[in-house]
C-alpha cells in the first residue's frame, strides 16, 4: 500500500467492527484493506485529500481559464511573468461546495498585469493544492521530528491511529502503522489479578482515555479516569488477561511509523508542532469503512488476503453502486 490519500483509519474500522482491538487481523491486513478502498476511490471517485503541486495549462485567448479543481493557489506564473494576488479572480467565488475547489481563474478587470491568458500552450503555470476537497481538523497532540525521521512521537496516542494523513506545519504525513510502546513513566499503584478492570496508578496523569497501555504483556485501552483510578479495557488487541505486581512500569503507545513528505508536500523539522488530520467528506469515508470491513470479513471467511480484491466487495454487496453513485453525483462539478 503506498497512496497517500487514504480515506479511514484502523481506529475507525475496528470500532466498526467491535473487534477489541487488532484481535481477527493483523494490523498490516487491515491497512492494506483501508488502503485498497482508499486507492479505489481515489481513481474512481476523485481525490478528497489535498496534493501539492505545479500544473500547466494552455491560455484561452480571453479572460477565462478552465483549470482542474483547485483548493488554494500558490503562485501562477503566465510565461515570465508573475501575477499577484489582484491579477486574478477565482470561481465559483463560494466554491462549488464546502470546502471544495474553483475550477475557473479569471483575470481581473482591473489587473495591470494581464487582461487575458494568451492563446499559446503550456504557457500557465499554476502552483497549489489540487483537489475535490479539503478540510483538515485540530488535534489535541503535539509533536517534535527531525528531518529524517520516519516515526512520529505524540504527546496523546489516542489521538492518532495508523490511517490518518496528519498536517505537520506545512507537510502532510501518512501513518502506516503503530510503534512500540515507551515508559509512561508511570507505574502500577497496587496488584491486580486478570479480572480486575480499574486499576491504580501512582500519577494518572501520565496517561490519557483512549490510550492503549501495557503492562508487562497485557495491552489495556484506558476507558476513563478519576484521579488516580484508571478504569480499562483489559486483554485488548488480542493479548491475554493476567495478574500483575504492584510498582510495574505502565508503558504506552504514542509512536507511530509515517511517510513523510505525502501528497507532495516537503520533510521538515517540526519543534512541538501542533498536529492537525485531513478529514474526508462523512460519506467518503463511510465508503472507506465499509469496503474495508467486507474485504476483510470476506478474508475471514476463507478467502485468501489476495484474493480478496474492491472490485469484487462492490460486485458482491449491493448497496454500493448507489452509494458510489450519491457520491459522484454529489461532487460533479457543473458550471456553465
């Protein structure tokens, strides 16, 4: 799986699927499945996370430039020539929907710089993010990351899931998958046996609801907590329930493989970044999950994991054709 522009995470497929956690799949089986359903809609569908790039275009001889759907513009360069932000107009001025694109540049009326796109090819160069849609979400994590870096350390783990394409400052960054546990720094305030499902810490606030910890062995999923009573999912992704000592370190899962540099944006060095998610339209992405979770249902069931291809998920379940017909209808672009 190597798209950059993926639709659901692992978070939300296994809450869709009430697993527990990674307990039927291994977590690179249902990435490769989020992926694959991703890819699909991405060429089928139409891309609804940003990419970062430079086009070119024929001039029109007039003042109207049709161009590919369009989110922001960087720079537009016509022959030696560049424009600044009064030279131009962009439409539709409300866009074509929420947080979707323009795909029309007219040049200003009152521009001294150009009155219209010469009638020579390739002759524009319009630098930006391209795409049908765009919106991208605050996290209540931070982070820090040198320029080589190929793994991301949070200061909330339940707050990023394998899946998500993050915004990092400038760059976009893909998690593929979930780094090993670090020290927490906390530690278990008294024995539990396997049953117990509130547990003790010696500082609480060294962990957050959501996140997954271990101890010893056993991974748990903190539900919530009050001071320094920690109530948990126990023997979550699959791992066995069992007893453990007072004063064991309680270690949790904030590191996470990425792929820098996604959607063609630049690697940077980020300094207790604030981090940010692109989020894809809510039908996009229930298209996502759904596709994802039969693929793997449909693995479960005896298939192969290659066998298993999106084409046949959609032949075989009768309600996409519609969906995937409301979503196209939904984000065709229409302007005379």
């Amino acid at each position: 799986m190597m798209i950059d522009r993926l639709y659901c995470t692992l978070a939300e497929l296994l809450d869709d699927l009430e697993t527990g956690g990674i307990k039927a799949w291994k977590e690179n089986q249902v990435m490769n499945k989020i992926g694959a359903a991703s890819e699909w809609i991405d060429r089928n569908l139409g891309q609804f996370i940003p990419t970062m790039e430079t086009r070119r275009f024929d001039g029109t001889g007039d003042e109207d430039l049709w161009v590919d759907p369009l989110l922001s513009v960087s720079a537009i360069q016509v022959d030696s020539l560049t424009l600044q932000g009064n030279d131009y107009l962009l439409y539709p001025r409300q866009r074509h929907w929420e947080n979707g694109p323009y795909t029309r540049i007219a040049c200003d009326r009152d521009s001294t710089n150009i009155g219209a796109w010469p009638a020579r090819r390739d002759i524009v160069s319009i630098s930006g993010r391209w795409g049908l849609y765009e919106r991208s979400v605050q996290l209540a994590a931070n982070s820090s990351q040198l320029i080589g870096d190929t793994s991301l350390v949070v200061t909330n783990g339940a707050e990023v899931s394998p899946g998500m394409v993050l915004l990092v400052e400038d760059e976009q960054e893909v998690v593929t998958a979930t780094g090993a546990a670090s020290d927490s720094t906390a530690n278990l305030n008294g024995g539990i046996d396997g049953n117990e499902e509130e547990i003790a810490l010696d500082d609480a606030s060294k962990v957050n609801p959501n996140e997954v910890l271990r101890i010893d062995f056993e991974q748990m999923r903190v539900l919530d907590k009050a001071n320094n009573l920690v109530l948990v999912s126990r023997g979550y992704n699959g791992t066995r329930r069992t007893g453990h000592q007072t004063g064991a370190d309680v270690y949790v899962y904030r590191t996470y493989s990425v792929r820098r540099g996604a959607n063609g944006t630049t690697a940077a060095a980020h300094s207790n970044a604030g981090l940010r998610r692109y989020a894809p339209p809510e039908d996009v992405n229930g298209l996502c999950r759904q596709m994802a979770a039969l693929m793997l249902r449909m693995a479960q069931t005896g298939f192969s994991d290659e066998w298993v291809t999106t084409r046949q998920v959609i032949l075989r379940h009768n309600a996409f054709p519609k969906e995937i017909e409301k979503i196209r209808q939904a984000y065709t672009i229409w302007e005379l």
